[in-house]
C-alpha cells in the first residue's frame, strides 16, 4: 500500500514564482506584525518599544544569512525539516516538522478571527465564527486552484499593506511637525518598569512575535525562480526593520501611554485617527482585515509545501499526496482547513487560548534552524552553497531567539501548557507513523495470543497485519556509491535500519565506460549483507553518467520515489545542484 500509493503525485510545470510574488505570499504574514507588534512592545518596553524593535531587526538580519545558507545548500521545501533532515534523524527532523504545522494553525486561525474583527469594527452586524469559516474556507479553495492564482490575491494584498502604511507613516509625520513633540516628552517622562536591561529583554521577547512568516519562504522555495528565494529574505527584513520601528515611535510620539492599553487591538486604527483623521482609521482597518488574510494565505501555502515533502518522506499517511488535474496535493489543503475549523470550535473563538502554541512554536522553529545551520556545516562541509554564515553569527542568533523563548515564558507562564496541549497529540500521529511498524509487530503478537479464543469475533487477524507489514517493508531504497569504503556504506545502512521502514536497499555505483568494477567494494558490500541480515542488499553496477535523468530513469524503473534514494554529500565539482536531483538525499 505504501509502495503503490508513494508515487501518486506527479511532476507539476507551473511556472516558478518571481520576486514580487514569491515576497507577497510569505510577506503579508510577516508585515501583518505591524498591527499588533508595537502595541506588544511598548506594554514591555514602554518608551524604549522602538529600541526593542530595532533589535529585533538585528537578530533577523543575522537569520538572512542562516536561512540563505541552509536553503542554497539544500533548496528544497520544508524549512526546518528540510535542513535537519539532511543533517541528522528522521525523528528529529519531524519534531520541526510537528513544530511548524502549529506555528501554520495558530497562524491561520489567529489571522483569520483577527481579521474578522477588524471587519466587525467596520460592520457590527458580522457574525466573528462563521465568518471566519467562510475566510479560512476562500483560502482553501484558492489554493487548491494553485499557487500561481494565490500569489496573485497576495500580491494585491501586500502592495495595498505597504502603500497603507507608507501613506500612516508620512501622516504620521506630518502631524508631528503641525502639533509638536509634547506627547513623545509625556510619554518619556514616565517611568520604566523595573530597569533599562528588563524593560528591553521583554521588550525584545514580545516583539520577536514581530517576525513570524520570516520562516515561511523556505518551505515553498521549489515553487520559487532562481536567486527568489535570498531576496525575500531582503525584502521581508527590509519591510520589519524600518515600519515596525517607525510606527512605534509615531505612536508613542502621538498617543499617550496610558492609552495603548485600551487600543491594543487596533492599535494604528486608533493612531491613524488622532493623526489623520476616521477616513485613515478606515483606511487601515480594512488593510488590516487584507493583510491578515494573506496571512491565512501563507499559511495554506507554507504547510502545503511542508506537508507534501513530509508524506513523501512516510513521516504522515501516503493518501495525501493525491492531486487533482492542475497538480495540487487538495487532500493537505482540506485537511489543514478542517483542523483550523476544529480548533476554532473547540476555542469557541477565543484564540487567545492559541497565543502559546503561536509563540513557542513559532521561535522553537526558529532555533531548530540555527541548529540545522549548525549541523550543515560539520556534517555537510563539502555541500556547495553560495553563501556561509559565520559561526559566531548563527550563535548569537540563536541565543536571542533562545532568550525569548525564555522571556516569553516568565511573562507567560500558562503558555507553555497550552502549547504541550496541541503539541503532544501532533508529534503523536508523526511518531506513529516512523514506529508504525514496531506497533504493528507488537499488535500482531496480541492478536495471535487472542486469536486462539476469541478468533472469530476478531474484525482483523494477525495475518492480515503481517501482510502489511510486509508491504510497508518491501519498499525499496537506493544509495549511489562512488567507491565509498566500507565505513561510509556502514554508515548509510544504520541511517536506513534506523530511520525507514524497510528490508530492500541497493546500492549502485555507476562507472564511465573506462572504469573496471570495483572488486574490492564488491567484497565489502557482501560483508555488510551479512552483518545486516534483516536486510536484503543488492549490489549493482552500471555504466552511465549520474546526473538528474539517470535518476529519473532509475526512479520510474525501480518504482522508488526520488526522495527515498541517498547520495554522499557532493563536493564543489559537481556538475548538478541538489534541487536538479529531484529530492535526493544526503546521507553521510
């Protein structure tokens, strides 16, 4: 069953996505912070949220370059999973996995009841939950009509967003030069809460919430042109550091502190109408209803990406990588709208309740890839890639991130319960899944004990379950050997014993038409047979030129999906890039 139904999906031809496009969709999530994040950082960090917010800015320009080395080595969807998946464990690769399908769910759900209340305020007659259906259930159907027409709503979305903040910042100005400074002097008149350092620690804690989406483009980076992928990054850190800044400066220039409290909410509805006026207030209430749609929109996108390469890997059941005729995988999109639908009940519209999933989740993710950066670089040294961040800079960006793990905790306690709620069941399906087959074993020994009095009210027998065990067994794994010794073939036979559920795996070394066998390798390949007996080796050699159509020709031949054969990491003279191998994977 899993064999048969692996290899459902089949290549798409949809043209790759520009750099507007590619931006709008993960940039309206990450500029949708503008409307919440300087409230958060000034109730934290008082007349120094700005400063916070420039820190902000500090540490995501540091994670521009962590993401643009983990991606250019390895550009293929799934952001953090992706990453540590070709560094380390299937099992610690799905623990990011789990981490960012709830980062996606809070941020769907949130977004999309956000999104509704600012068009409560303009429509008091709206219904909040049914009108968050019907949100989250426009999006779905939109991307299962394809990335190419969602990109297109994302881009309307994320011009109207920056035009509309352009437009509060310039009135903003404005205003500040016609009434004078009075209020910022008020405002820094007031005392700090506890000293500069604690003020600015939790200040940047609650504000780091400001970059969630940066994440994003990393798990649809295949669906992305090349060179797209490393000027989203510019363009989303470029959009954070200089609104979020700025419109928390205006506001603590133009509205008093004490009344940030109240207009939390809608925080630049209310300053944009002290400074302009009701029309700006409806101007930005309505961007806002906009730009938190989209962020729904990236949510769907981002999880598609990650979901599909997570199913392709066994890590989640093998039916939801059925297509429909335009190529896309509909069953992840329904699933994934069924589940924010569920979690919009079961909170009965309070998402506050989700804050904690949105928060850990989100950072969590964060430094499971300054770890994956990390890990690229002992154990893929040789992986080409066009840029390398320096050590010391993936350090210092994963300790911020780490201290407002922390800071986020102590000011919110409750939340880390909240998140094991929702987090527990998750990596519980994943974790199923990679260990179904040890379950199984351990069900069918029940069922024979049972069998033996109550066979015949039993609905399945223990036969039945070896059947699949064996099936789920008999698919087939590749490794292409270029004369590796016998340490390194080792080491690719305790990767697959310990990570897939198989019992076949040939190795192939492919040899230019001057090349003689390799006798020795030859050798060393039967003695693994033998120390692996729950293993069926088959050694292969070929002529041929190992390149992107060879494993196409193996792939369909074999009947082994792309993404179940394994390479060594590549030096700097080869000729194919890893995204050329069609998901190929690093082993050693």
């Amino acid at each position: 069953m899993d064999k048969d139904l692996t290899n459902v999906v089949s290549p798409t031809h949809a043209p790759k996505l520009k750099e507007l496009a590619a931006t709008a969709i993960c940039g309206n999530d990450i500029t949708s912070s503008c409307l919440y994040v300087s409230a958060l950082a000034i109730l934290y960090a008082g007349q120094l949220a700005w400063v916070a917010l420039l820190i902000v800015g500090l540490v995501l320009f540091l994670f521009r370059k962590i993401y643009a080395e983990v991606v250019g080595a390895l550009p293929l969807n799934g952001g953090a999973y992706n990453a540590l998946l070709n560094t380390t464990s299937k099992r610690t690769a799905s623990l990011a996995a789990c981490l960012t399908l709830l980062s996606y769910m809070a941020t769907a759900v949130i977004s999309a009841t956000e999104a509704m209340h600012y068009v409560h305020h303009l429509w008091e007659n709206l219904p909040i939950i049914p009108a968050t259906i019907g949100l989250l259930a426009f999006f779905m159907g939109l991307t299962i009509l394809g990335i190419g027409e969602s990109a297109i709503v994302a881009i309307v979305i994320f011009i109207t967003h920056i035009v509309t903040l352009t437009l509060l910042v310039l009135v903003g100005g404005i205003f500040l030069f016609n009434h004078g400074f009075d209020t910022l002097v008020l405002n820094y008149s007031q005392p700090l809460q506890g000293s500069i350092f604690q003020a600015l620690f939790f200040g940047f804690a609650a504000a780091m919430l400001g970059i969630s989406g940066f994440e994003s483009s990393a798990n649809f980076v295949e669906e992305q042109a090349p060179g797209v992928f490393i000027k989203t990054l510019r363009n989303m850190w470029l959009a954070v550091t200089i609104f979020n800044p700025l419109t928390a400066f205006l506001a603590l220039a133009i509205i008093p502190m004490t009344e940030v409290g109240p207009h939390q909410e809608a925080l630049l509805a209310y300053l944009g109408e002290i400074a302009g006026g009701s029309w700006l207030a409806w101007l930005i209430s309505v961007d806002a209803a906009l730009v938190l749609s989209g962020a729904v929109l990236t949510s769907y996108v981002g999880v598609t990406g990650l979901v599909h390469r997570m199913t392709l890997d066994r890590c989640l059941p093998q039916f939801l990588l059925k297509t429909n005729k335009r190529g896309t995988a509909y069953l992840i999109i329904i699933g994934f709208f069924i589940l924010c639908v569920s979690i919009l009940f079961i909170t009965e519209g309070k998402i506050t309740t989700l804050a904690g999933v949105y928060t850990i989740s989100f950072l969590a993710v964060m430094a499971l890839f300054g770890v994956g950066n990390l890990l690229l670089k002992f154990r893929r040294n040789r992986l080409p890639r066009p840029i390398r961040a320096p050590i010391l800079t993936v350090l210092l960006a994963v300790v911020a991130v780490i201290a407002a793990l922390i800071g986020n905790a102590l000011l919110n306690p409750a939340y880390l319960w909240v998140f094991l709620k929702y987090f527990i069941p998750t990596i519980a399906v994943v974790y199923i899944m990679l260990y179904r087959i040890s379950l199984l074993r351990l069900l069918t020994y029940l069922l024979q004990r049972a069998e033996k009095k109550l066979g015949w009210m039993l609905p399945i027998t223990s036969y039945n379950l070896k059947r699949l065990i064996t099936d789920i067994n008999s698919q087939q794994f590749v490794f292409f050997t270029k004369g590796d010794n016998i340490a390194n073939i080792n080491k690719v036979m305790r990767y697959i014993e310990d990570n897939e559920n198989t019992r076949r795996i040939k190795i192939v070394n492919i040899l230019t038409e001057n090349e003689s066998p390799p006798k020795k390798l030859m050798h060393e390949v039967d003695v693994l047979d033998r120390a692996y007996p729950d293993l069926d080796v088959d050694f292969i050699i070929m002529k041929g030129h190992f390149g992107p159509e060879l494993i196409q020709e193996l792939s369909r031949k074999w009947n082994v999906p792309k993404n179940f054969m394994f390479i060594g990491s590549p030096g700097d003279r080869f000729l194919y890039g890893v995204q050329e191998l069609g998901g190929v994977r690093l082993v050693i």
